[in-house]
C-alpha cells in the first residue's frame, strides 16, 4: 500500500499536465487531492507499521526490473522511511495550500510540483539502491521549471545552480554506489545484499567520504551549502518550501542510508573532520543569515544552520545522535515550511518585497497580526522553544555529540545563541520596528489572509507541537530501525573506535 | 534459424548476406523507378514512392534479420554473422527507416531523388557490411562505401554553395582519415601477414608488440577516430551536421556511429587481444586501451566544453555527439564481453534520441537553413506535444532517469568498471564521464529553457505532417519504454555478444 505514495503523486502530475491552463482552480484541487491522499496512505502506513522479530524492513513490493544487473524493483520501508514519508505527505499538502495563488500555467506548476513529491517518496521507500538513484534524480529536474518559470530575484540563475549542485552531488553518489556494487561482486543492487560484503578499509576509507559527500551537498554542508540560499530565494513559496522541507533531506537521509550503512569503517575514519564542517554549518549558517538584508534569505541560511544539525546528529553516530538527527529532519521540514509560507506567501506576495529596509517602515505587525504571530511562533519553535519538536530534536543531537564530540556541541549551542539573535532581529524589523511615531511609507491595505494559508499553518504549527510534547511518536518508530543490522555496525564500529 | 554455415559455395554467401543483398537491389529498384518515373509524376509523389520502396527493402531485410538469418562466416574470414551482428544490423536498419521518415516529412523534395534514396540505401549496404566484417580489406571497403556515399549526401543540396564546400571538407578530412587507416593496416599485414582478424589474433598470440606494430595499431586508430568523430578528429563533425540535409544528418549521428563503434571493437577484440594494456587508477600499462582512454578523456572534455559555447543546435548536437562518443568508448575499453555490447546498447539508443531531435528540428526549421536557438523559443506556447517530447528526448541524452539514456549509461559505466581481474580500474575515467554529463546538463537545460520559459518570438502554431509526428511521437516513446523496461532487450544484447 505504500508504493501508492508514489503512484498516486505521478498520476496526479500527469493529470495535471493534462488539465486545461486556463482552469487553474481544478489543478489547485487536484493537487491538493493527490496529495491528502498520499498523505493519508503514508500516515495509514506509519501508524500500521509493524515490523517483524528483529527485522524493521517491511517490503512492499519487490520484482525483478533489469534482470543483467540484478536491479529490483523493491520498496520496502523501515521506521526512518516512516518518519521521512509522513513528513513528506504533511510539507507536500501544506506546500500546495500556501501556492494557492498561482494562477500562471497553474496546471504546469502542479504537474511539476507533485513529479518532484513523487521522486521524494520514492527515494524514502527505495531499498534497492539503483532504484533510489533513480527516484534521486527524478526529483531533481522538476526543481529547475519550478524555479526557472515561476520563481523571483534571479531565477534562470538560481535554478540553474541547484540542478547543477545537485547533480554533481548526485554523481559523486552515484560512483559510491557502482563501486560499491562492482567491488561487492554481488548480482544485486539491495541494500541487505549489498551490507553483506565485507568491504576492505582501504577501500572504505576513499568511497565513504566520496559517496557521503555527494549527498550531502543536497543537505547543504557547508562549504558546499551555497546552492541552498540562493535556489531558496528564487523559488516560489511551495517550492521553496519543498525544498527546504523534503528535498534538502533526501541529502542527509540519502547520506545515512547508503554510505553510512554500507561503509561504517569509513564513517568512523571520517566523521570527526566531517562533523567539524557539520557544526561549522550550523554556525556559518547562522551569523550569515544574522547579516542578510532580504527576509527570505534569513530563512535561507537559517536552513543551512538547521540542517547543519542534521547532520551533526548522524555523525555523532551515537543512537541519541541519530535519533535526534531523524527527528530534526522531521522538525526542520515542518518548520522551514511554516517560515517560508510566511516570508513567501503571506508577506512578498502581499508587499512584493523581501528587503528588511522597506519591510520595516510597513507596520506589518499591526496589519499583518496572523503573519506576525506565525512567525513568532516558527522561529521560537525552531531555535528549540520547550513544546515544539526543535527543542526535543535539537537536545537530542546536542546530546549525541556531546557524548563524541564535545567541541562541536559547545559550537551547536553558539549557534542555537545566535539563532535566536537573528530570528529575533527578522521579527522585530519585519513585524514590530521599534521607530514607533514615524509615518509608514506605504499604507495601503493588504489583502487578507486566505482560508488556505490559515489552514496551512495550523497544520504545521499542531504538527510541530505534537511531535514537541510527545516525541515517543518518531522515537519509537526509529528505534528498530536503529538496532537492525542496517545500522548496527555503524553504531557498534564507532563505539569500538572510542 | 540457428543453423552455421561455414560458407563455401555461391549459395551459401547469399544465405548469410541476404539483408545486404536486399538493400542493394532496392538501391538499384529506386534508381530504376526513379529514372522511369521522373517528369512523369509529381514529384512529391514519386519522392515519397521512393521512401516507401526504401523502408520496404530495409523492412524486408530486418524480416530476414529477425526470421532468417543464419549464423556463420564465409570461408576466409571476408564475413561473418552472429547474434550480436544481427542485433546491432536490426538497429541500424531501424534507424536507417527512421532517417529515411524525417526524409518523408520534407514537403518540398530536391531534385534527383532516385540518387538519393540510393545512396542512402548504400550507406546503410556499407554499414551492414561494417558490421559483418572480420578482415582488414572488408572493413576498408565497407568503410570507404558508407563514407563516401555520406559525402555525397552531405552535399546534396548543391544549389546551396555552404553545402558543396561542408562536403568538400568532409570529403578531404574523410580521405586523409581513410589514408591513415589504411596504412595502419598495411603495417599490420606487414606484421602479422595475415588480413583476417582472427588469423592476426593467432599470429599474434604470446608475442610481444613491436614498434612497427604499435605504429600500425595507432594509425588504425587516428582512422577509426575519424570515423566515429571521436576528439581530437572531430573537426568534421560540426559542419556537416550543420549543413547536411537533415536526414542525413540523422544517418550519420546514429546508424553510422553505430557501425562505426562495433567494428572498432570487433577490430580490436578480435584482432588484438592480449595488447590492450590496462588502466588502474592513475598507473596504466601501455596498450591500446589507454590510446582509447586518452580519446575518451580528450572527446569528453572537449565536446561538451564546445556544446556550452554554441549558438547553432546542430552544431550543440555535433558536439555533444563527440561527448557522447567519448561515454560509449568507455564501454569498448572495458575487457568483458559485455563491455561493448553495452556500448552497442548505448549507440542505438542514443541514435534513437538524436533521430527525434533532429525531426523537431525539421519540423521547426523545415529548410534546415536557421537552426539557432530562437527557434526553439516559446515552443510550449506553439505546440506543447513537440515541447514535451523534446523535454524526454533531450533529458535522455542528458541522462536522467527513468529513460533510457541513463539506464544505457549506467549500464554502460557498470560494465567499465566491473573487470575480473582489475575491478574499478577505469574509475577515474567513470568519474570524469559523469563530471562531464553534469557540464552537459547544463546546455540540455538551456535547450528546454528556451521551450519552457521563455516567450515566443513568433506564434503561429507549427505545421508538423503525419510522418513528423509519427517519426517524434515513435521516438519519444522508444526512449520513454525502454527507460522503464529494459530488461528483455538488455539481456539480449548481454546474451548475444557474450556467444
């Protein structure tokens, strides 16, 4: 039941193709449609999930697809997969809700915007490695129309760049995964094959950094994190906040499932540098986004830094360190959602600027309370307000990387300081500038918020609360998985290693 | 069906060149009905007639190729076939038809049409015989009557003054590569005293290579360079895709370098075996395979260096051809047999792509004279089918998945890479070539920028006819199931290179 996330995300991009232009309203409808739906069957799937003795992998469907190469078509999902295609189905439903005011080749939008959620599910259900490649790459092309057609500030250049930072991280994966193929002399592309081989540490030692690597530049590591803003910025609001909310973490979950589980001697070689350029993320990210001039590229780096932590949980490789990294991915796809339907939908497409300067003699507190309040609430969640999932998340990989690093911890902590500082800084200029008294340079009326947008961010505010007051709904989904042979010897080598 | 002729007698060679011998006698049918027929029918009418008798001898030969085809060799090692030959012949025999569609889609045919079928026709005789050789004259020969046929053709349309002097180019650079070829080869039957490859082969067995040898080993390959337009001897390549008619255009981006890359390494699998040398990493041992390597590396990096900086698509497809040349060399390097079975996987494929592209270009440039990127333009706005399917089209070639140019390139890298005895050893080659796939990206996405995003110059809805879209339509579709299923046809290309 669960390949249906895929299914009915594809059947609805081609119907939607098929649409009429000039009825953007059945398109809307329909995108919304497919994606409840897939959400529901991914949430149905969750909440049944029941994995067998020792076993967390529950398959779904497996057939032979390219017998010459041994290539399955197998999906199959684990607890994380669980975790990876709730999200999904959450950030995709409120993704279409706050584009609901697209109008311009609306079908064309759509048809693109559920092909990309259809990729992301495949890649979260794929454990036949070729065929997550290939739902990799599938939602790599749809990220370019959506930027290139429909986005602002530089588009055809932002577009331009993520495709190609994508692929080339794409391929930097791809060559771990044929090594690791050829290398295995396995007939077999499966994941639990493919662990059975015990690969030298020689080899490990080049194709685990080249292989992590190549995932994460779409996880935004810095110093190879530059993409990220700048395709942030460009894209509309649902893309971007599919971007930030789902695909940035097909990067970090692609990195946990392929390099991480296949060559854990090489993560243990590798993962103080590695963890190092993690927390220098989440502090680059942070004092870059303190300085920025337009609101959106404040969330922009806010993403970097969130997702340095990410992936600062997973090379802790402790399983406090993965959970928490599971649960931050899960955390920040909701809340870099919630911030970007903010930034993008409710104020650019009402202000048709983004530039603090102009924002700030605007008085959007006073015209904009919803917004406001929105914002608020996203950036306290997301720089760890006690209640919400960044702070369970965000405690969780401190935690971890205390317990391997101590350093890196301390640096995600300044980084957490200078969180708030820059949140705060965004809050105030755009909403309540502190010049009271002086006359607002624009004061025209703003249109209201929508039903959509409301209902949209309720969605995504109760979801992050939910997680935030009960975690055990995430943590005892990744807990099998965490003891499953997948990632036993992950945890186990390090902890020999120390 | 399966049954091995060792060919002795007059009857026995036409069992095992029927196709070729079918293609031939329609070469010579449309000469006839064209000479009978010209000024006595319309000429759109008898143009199109002639097409027809054309895909009916290449339909009848590829009934043959699939029903009736032994396998075996005539006696001296002149011919052979097998599996894999009838494989890679169906291709080239499927591309040939769909060359000779786009020919169909012209409204307004230039004279001499019988010559053109004909020679079109003969082209694809040499690439047959291309195919099934297995001795250095045959190979010669077959080589030299695709090629000069193609000479002919790229200047066919010789009221236009740019296409003599592109044929005329194409000519010389063509002779010069068939003198270093042949010298090449005499230095081999100097060597060796044989022509056969397989008598070579023998003849060569636990001895070590020359410099008189090697000398005739690398001239070969300046030759066959030539022929697959494999930097650095691709100069030829961007005029004459420019400037020939596009059917023909088609032909040699497809069929030719199909035949072009299966004896290449017929010639040099079969002939030279034990001299390939190898490649580990960075450290190699001297051998043909690093000479391969080296054009592999150089065709890569130059092709899709020159594809970013074009103005003229054509031109870009040119370009990239090279590029995609240098991917397919990588399979011919590869020491398994399935090394360049996936080649030829990936050749034929690629054909099939580029066939369709070169059919939207003539459906937006019908006179092949404006080929620059303002025609592509706002292709969404004025017919957003042709749009989609240049979208599968050129992502396939890009490489993206789940069509089929990806799956023939991982398959094709896969096979590079996988090597009994020295497995990995291409990788930095492997590395290069997706490092390079990723440049190309870049202009592929240029291609369906200009479609999708920007606006239309000009409006008017495009006047495609039934053979355009078919011949579109049939391509993209090709290259869409045999993204999603490959299975069956990959395995028969595996199975049959591996026998």
């Amino acid at each position: 039941m669960l390949a249906w996330t895929v299914y009915i995300s594809f059947l609805s991009a081609l119907g939607c193709f098929l649409l009429p232009k000039e009825r953007p309203d059945i398109s809307r409808q329909l995108a919304l449609a497919g994606t409840i739906v897939a959400a529901l069957v991914g949430l149905i799937c969750a909440f049944s999930y029941a994995p067998v003795d020792d076993n967390p992998i529950v398959d779904t469907v497996k057939l032979s697809w390219i017998p010459s190469l041994g290539i399955q078509y197998y999906l199959a999902a684990d607890g994380i997969s669980m975790v990876m295609v709730v999200l999904t189905g959450i950030a995709s439903v409120a993704a279409v809700l706050f584009s609901w005011n697209i109008e311009e080749r609306a079908n064309e939008f759509f048809g693109f915007f559920l092909a990309l959620i259809g990729g992301v599910y495949g890649v979260f259900i794929s454990f036949d490695l070729f065929l997550l490649f290939v739902f990799y790459e599938i939602a790599i092309i749809p990220k370019y129309f959506l930027i290139a057609i429909w986005g602002s500030t530089r588009k055809s250049y932002g577009a331009m760049k993520i495709v190609l930072y994508s692929f080339i991280g794409s391929a930097l994966a791809l060559i771990g995964i044929m090594a690791a193929f050829v290398v295995s002399g396995a007939h077999s592309f499966e994941l639990q094959q493919l662990i059975q081989h015990p690969y030298t540490s020689e080899f490990q030692q080049w194709a685990f950094p080249v292989t992590f690597i190549g995932f994460v530049i779409l996880a935004g590591m810095w110093p190879f994190h530059t993409w990220a803003p700048t395709g942030h910025v460009a894209a509309p609001t649902g893309a971007s906040m599919l971007l930030a909310g789902v695909v940035m973490k097909l990067g970090a979950y692609g990195a946990l499932r392929v390099p991480m589980t296949l060559f854990p001697m090489g993560a243990a070689m590798w993962r103080e540098e590695l963890a190092l350029l993690a927390a220098i993320s989440i502090v680059a990210g942070a004092l870059v986004a303190l300085v920025q001039s337009d609101f959106k590229f404040i969330i922009g780096y806010s993403s970097v830094s969130h997702m340095g932590f990410v992936l600062l949980g997973l090379l802790a490789t402790t399983e406090t360190g993965l959970s928490g990294a599971v649960l931050q991915m899960f955390s920040h796809g909701i809340l870099a959602g919630l911030l970007f339907a903010v930034v993008g939908r409710m104020v650019y497409a009402r202000t048709h600027t983004r530039e603090l300067s102009q924002l700030d003699g605007m008085e959007l507190g006073k015209k904009l309370p919803f917004a406001a309040t929105v914002f608020l609430i996203a950036a306290l969640a997301s720089v760890g307000l006690p209640g919400f999932s960044g702070f369970v998340a965000e405690l969780h990989v401190i935690t971890g990387a205390w317990s391997s690093f101590s350093y890196t911890a301390i640096m995600a902590g300044v980084g957490i300081v200078i969180g708030v500082a820059y949140s705060m800084r965004a809050l105030l200029t755009v909403f309540w500038p502190s010049h009271q008294g002086m006359p607002p340079l624009n004061n025209q009326l703003l249109p209201a918020i929508t039903a959509q947008e409301k209902i949209g961010s309720y969605l995504l505010i109760g979801t992050s609360l939910i997680i935030g007051l009960y975690p055990r709904l995430i943590l005892d989904l990744v807990a099998p998985s965490l003891h499953s042979p997948l990632l036993k010897p992950l945890i186990s080598s390090v902890a020999g290693a120390q | 069906m399966n049954q091995l002729i060792q060919a002795a007698t007059h009857g026995d060679i036409l069992k095992l060149t029927a196709p070729e011998f079918i293609l031939v006698i329609t070469a010579l049918v449309t000469l006839a009905v064209s000479f009978a027929f010209t000024g006595r029918m319309e000429a759109l009418r008898l143009s199109r007639t002639l097409s027809w008798l054309s895909v009916l001898g290449l339909g009848l030969a590829g009934g043959v190729l699939l029903f009736n085809q032994p396998s075996g060799d005539v006696q001296g090692g002149l011919f052979y076939t097998n599996e894999a030959c009838r494989l890679v012949k169906l291709g080239i025999a499927a591309l040939g038809v769909a060359s000779i569609w786009l020919h169909m889609g012209n409204q307004r045919p230039f004279p001499h049409q019988g010559e053109f079928h004909a020679l079109l026709l003969l082209a694809l005789v040499g690439m047959f015989l291309l195919v099934g050789a297995d001795h250095l004259l045959m190979i010669f020969v077959a080589l030299e009557l695709t090629a000069l046929s193609l000479y002919v053709l790229t200047g066919f349309e010789k009221s236009r003054s740019i296409a003599t002097q592109t044929a005329l180019k194409y000519f010389l650079i063509g002779g010069v590569s068939a003198a270093f070829l042949l010298y090449g080869f005499s230095l081999i039957y100097g060597v060796t005293g044989y022509l056969s490859l397989s008598d070579i082969q023998v003849a060569l067995t636990d001895k070590p290579i020359t410099p008189l040898l090697a000398m005739g080993l690398v001239m070969s390959l300046i030759g066959f360079g030539f022929k697959i337009a494999a930097a650095p001897f691709h100069m030829w390549a961007p005029d004459v895709y420019q400037v020939a008619p596009t059917p023909v255009a088609s032909l040699i981006a497809s069929a030719s370098k199909v035949a072009g890359f299966f004896v290449l390494g017929r010639f040099l699998w079969g002939g030279f075996e034990g001299f390939e040398g190898s490649i580990h990493g960075w450290h190699w041992d001297t051998g043909w395979v690093v000479a391969l390597g080296l054009l592999a590396c150089l065709s890569m990096i130059i092709g899709n260096l020159a594809a970013l900086k074009q103005s003229n698509l054509r031109r870009l497809l040119a370009y990239s051809a090279v590029a995609h040349s240098g991917y397919a060399l990588l399979g011919i390097m590869s020491p398994s047999e399935s090394g360049p079975a996936s080649a030829a996987f990936y050749m034929i494929t690629y054909g099939v792509s580029i066939v369709g592209v070169f059919g939207l270009l003539h459906v937006l440039s019908p006179d092949g004279q404006n080929t620059n990127w303002q025609v592509l333009e706002g292709l969404r706005h004025r017919s957003p089918w042709m749009a989609a399917c240049l979208m599968v089209l050129v992502l396939s070639m890009a490489g993206i998945p789940p069509l089929v140019g990806f799956l023939a390139k991982f398959n094709l890298f896969i096979w590079a890479l996988k090597s009994s005895g020295n497995p990995l050893g291409l990788i930095l080659l492997v590395a290069l070539a997706l490092g390079a796939s990723a440049v190309s990206l870049y202009y592929y996405l240029g291609m369906l920028k200009s479609a999708f995003c920007k606006d239309a110059p000009q409006t008017a809805s495009i006047g495609a006819n039934g053979y355009q879209i078919s011949l579109i339509g049939a391509t993209t579709l090709v290259t869409v199931l045999l993204g999603l299923f490959p299975g069956t046809l990959l395995a028969k290309f595996m199975l049959a290179f591996a026998s």
